[in-house]
C-alpha cells in the first residue's frame, strides 16, 4: 500500500488549498493508500538564512518534514497563487528541507517520487498563472510531477459548510489526481 503526504503550501485556518488537497487526499484513500494529511502551521521555521544553518544546523521541525518525506512514497501539493507564484511558506519548506545532512543528499527525501500539484482561488483563473512555476520548481528538484495539475478557480463559492467541493465533477477530478499518485507509487515501488 503506497503512502501518500499531502499538504498545502498555506497556513490560512480556512485556505481553500487546504479543502482541495483533502479532496485529493480522499482520492488517494479511495485508490488503496495510506495517506497522512499535514498542515505546514504546525510545522514553523525561520525564511531559510545559509548564516542561521550554520549556525544552528536544520530547525527541528525541517528535519520532521525531512523525515516524513523519506517515509512516503508520494505527494499531493496544493498552493495558493500569490502574484502569480507559489506562496512562500511552500518555496520556504522546499529550501530547508532540500539541504543535505548526515546520511542525505540534497532531494534524497523525494528524487523520482510522484506528486500532483494543484491550487484553488478565488479568481477566475483558479491559480494556474501559478502552477506551471511550481511544475518547473519541483521537477528541477527531482519530484516526478505528473501530469494533469488543476487549477480551482472560484474557490471561495466551491466548497460547502463542511468544506467539501460542491460540484461532482470538480470532486471527480481532484480525487483523480489522488489516484493518480497512487497508481504511480505503486508502479515505482
């Protein structure tokens, strides 16, 4: 059975990229994985400064992050777009946790690892000015990223009370990108 991480690159209590990475996550259940969902708020870290690494070695919860990575076989990432780039709080986890350490090389955490990327916002766009940077991001840092991104665009009118995606066909294909990684995982294992 795959093991899947799925989280998104914002740490906003109600962040829409937190209700489609979930959607995803079911996808990937639904397809036989063991999935663990993290909210990178509880994972905080100074911006990545090389004078504070060597001064003090990786923060703590980099090396949570790191070892969580390691123990997974694949990744469903969703980020908001934020002046058509990805949010800082995700460029700033892909930056501490890309440093090599005792036993690790740079990327040894996911090279070759399977990840569907998506983003929701509330703009007509749904975030895909965005998601071509964090492909190119992503794929330079050894993640296989699949294709089939999505973008969300009025997000702020797709989910319901309880946070789930209100439209059938919109929950069909983001659960698909769960399975997707899945299906990938498995193949790679």
């Amino acid at each position: 059975m795959p093991k899947i991480l799925a989280f998104a690159g914002s740490l906003r209590k109600g962040s829409w990229n937190k209700k489609l990475v979930r959607a995803a996550a079911e996808g990937a259940r639904e397809a036989g994985a063991d999935v663990t969902v993290v909210d990178l708020k509880d994972y905080p870290m100074p911006i990545y400064d090389g004078d504070d690494e060597a001064a003090n070695g990786l923060p703590e919860n980099a090396l949570k992050l790191i070892d969580l990575f390691t123990t997974h076989d694949g990744y469903l990432i969703a980020s908001p777009e934020y002046n058509s780039g990805y949010s800082a709080v995700l460029k700033n986890l892909i930056d501490w946790t890309s440093r090599p350490r005792e036993g690790f090389k740079p990327f040894d955490a996911w090279k070759g690892k399977p990840v569907a990327i998506m983003a929701a916002s509330p703009g007509a766009r749904g975030g895909i000015r965005m998601l071509p940077h964090l492909r190119d991001l992503l794929s330079n840092i050894q993640f296989l990223v699949l294709p089939g991104m999505f973008g969300l665009a009025n997000a702020n009118e797709a989910f319901d009370a309880d946070g789930n995606l209100k439209d059938e066909k919109t929950a069909g294909i983001v659960k698909g990108l769960g399975r997707a990684v899945v299906e990938m995982a498995g193949k790679l294992k």
